[in-house]
C-alpha cells in the first residue's frame, strides 16, 4: 500500500499505480477502496481519465511509514 500511495503523489491511473506497485487489477481495485475509506487517497476526475491522488492524510502516513522502515533498518 505505501507504493501505491507513493505512485499516487502526482495523481495517476489506476493502470500505472497497478505497474508501478506490482499487482493485478483485482488487487490493486481493493486497495484503493480501502486507501479511498481511510482518507489516503482521493479519486479525482481528470481531463478523460479518472486518477487517484495522495491525500494530505496519505502523505503524512507516507512519511511516518519511511521514517520507521529507516529506523528498522538502521536497527539491524
């Protein structure tokens, strides 16, 4: 899920979230339901396309969830 908001930082299709994160359609379709009901991201309306975008919330869960992931990492 933290790739997937990371791809969603400069709004994206669902198709190039679903490359960037690794995952098949059906996966990738419940995550961002659950991202969508958490408030990490939102489904915006573009120009002919619907993207999803990193919310405030999402960005703040981003950077929490780097921070820790280096701490981890560092504790090793």
């Amino acid at each position: 899920m933290a790739i997937m908001l990371s791809a969603a930082v400069s709004a994206e299709r669902k198709t190039h979230i679903m490359y960037k994160a690794n995952l098949n359609y059906a996966v990738v379709k419940e995550c961002l339901e659950s991202l969508i009901a958490a408030g990490l991201i939102e489904k915006v309306q573009g120009e002919g396309a619907t993207v999803y975008k990193t919310t405030p919330k999402g960005l703040d869960f981003l950077s929490d969830f780097n921070a820790l992931k280096a701490y981890l990492a560092e504790a090793r």
